[in-house]
C-alpha cells in the first residue's frame, strides 16, 4: 500500500470512524478519491491530516471528519442531482459523484474552474459538470436539485439557492450562529421550508455569503 493510500486508510480509521462515520458507501467513496490530487502540490504531504487546507483564496478543503459528517447527514441517494455550492478544486464533488447520480460542481473563482475540471477529468468523475457561476445566486436552470452542498461557513441562507431545492429535497450548510458554526439541514416539503441543527462545525467562510454590517448611529 502506498503512503498516500495509508494515510487514507488512517483518515478513515482515526478521524471518521470515531466520529460516527460508519456507512460503509460512504467510506468507500471518501476512500476512492485521491485527496491529495485537490490541494496544491506543496500541501500534499497534508492532505489527510485533521484540518482544513486553503487551496486558493477564501477557498478550503473542510477538514476530513465535518465533510464526511455532512456528507453523511445528507442522505445522498444513487438517483440525486446535486448542486455543489463553492466546489473550489473540486474534491466535494468527486466524493459525492460517487454517490450521487450527477453533481454541478458550481465555482465564481475562474482559476478554481478550471483546475476543478482538469482535476476531476484526470480522476474519472464524468458525472461531475464544473460551472462556473455566482455562489449566491445559484444554478437554477439545471434545478431544481434533490441536494445543494454548501462548502464553507455563510451568514445566512439566500432565498434564491432555497428556491432551487426540488419538493422533498434537503440543504446542508454550516450557518454562523454568532461566531459558532452550526451544521444545518433545510428541508422543502410541498413548499414549506424546515430547518434543523445537526451538530457545531466551525469550518472556514465563503465570502459570498457573508452579512454585510449595518452601520449603526
């Protein structure tokens, strides 16, 4: 076994299992892409490692345990669209192309975009679509989505992505609650919206999503 391959393994072992992390197509799909083909060459010796990896300017690889923790708290069927929000280098969305039935991997950093796609044609994921497009606003005319992936911690949920989850499909975001990140699943069931706080995950922000201060006299 190969030391990337062990260093794989001891994610899964060390970080994911002791976390509850133990649906076993899950595991099979985190461990069937090469994280460190996502992060820059310099950072590859890290890949695996318990943190979150900047791989471009306001853009992150969550930390290995939140991403599987979210992943698995999506519920990702065989038959799921998904719209992947902030795919940065595109690890996300290889992980859940393998879940899922296809993924738009959605990204506003063009140079992101573009290793996104040769990254993800290398590695096989030919169910994954890189668009390039606002993180805010969407991809509505591939909607609507039986999940929308959000990588990274917002403000607040925009209305827009919202209005792009199919009837019976989910949201999973971390939400800033006062400086804690919280892990949330958002629901639409005939056109009602529920919202449910699995666990605290403080992961780094996606800018696009961030309030704006109101100025107070």
């Amino acid at each position: 076994m190969s030391d990337t391959a062990n260093a794989r393994q001891h994610m899964i072992d060390g970080q994911l299992r002791p976390n509850e992390v133990n649906n076993e197509i899950i595991i099979g799909a985190i461990a069937s892409v090469c994280r460190e083909k996502f992060v820059p060459k310099n950072l590859s010796g890290v890949a695996y490692n318990d943190c979150d990896i900047q791989v471009a300017s306001g853009r992150s690889l969550m930390k290995p345990m939140t991403f599987a923790r979210l992943v698995d708290a999506a519920n990702v069927k065989d038959t799921d669209l998904i719209l992947d929000v902030g795919c940065a280098t595109g690890y996300s969305s290889a992980v859940l192309g393998r879940l899922a039935e296809a993924v738009v991997a959605l990204e506003e950093d063009v140079k992101l975009v573009e290793t996104a796609t040769d990254v993800l044609s290398v590695e096989s994921c030919d169910n994954v679509a890189v668009v390039a497009g606002s993180l805010v606003d969407g991809l509505a005319a591939q909607g609507p989505y039986d999940l929308i992936f959000i990588n990274g911690m917002i403000d607040q949920l925009p209305e827009g992505l919202v209005d792009q989850i199919a009837d019976g499909g989910r949201l999973i975001c971390v939400l800033n609650d006062n400086g804690v990140g919280k892990a949330t699943y958002v629901t639409c069931e005939n056109g009602v919206v529920g919202k449910r706080v699995l666990f605290d995950a403080n992961i780094p922000s996606l800018d696009a999503f961030t309030r704006e201060e109101k100025f107070v006299f």
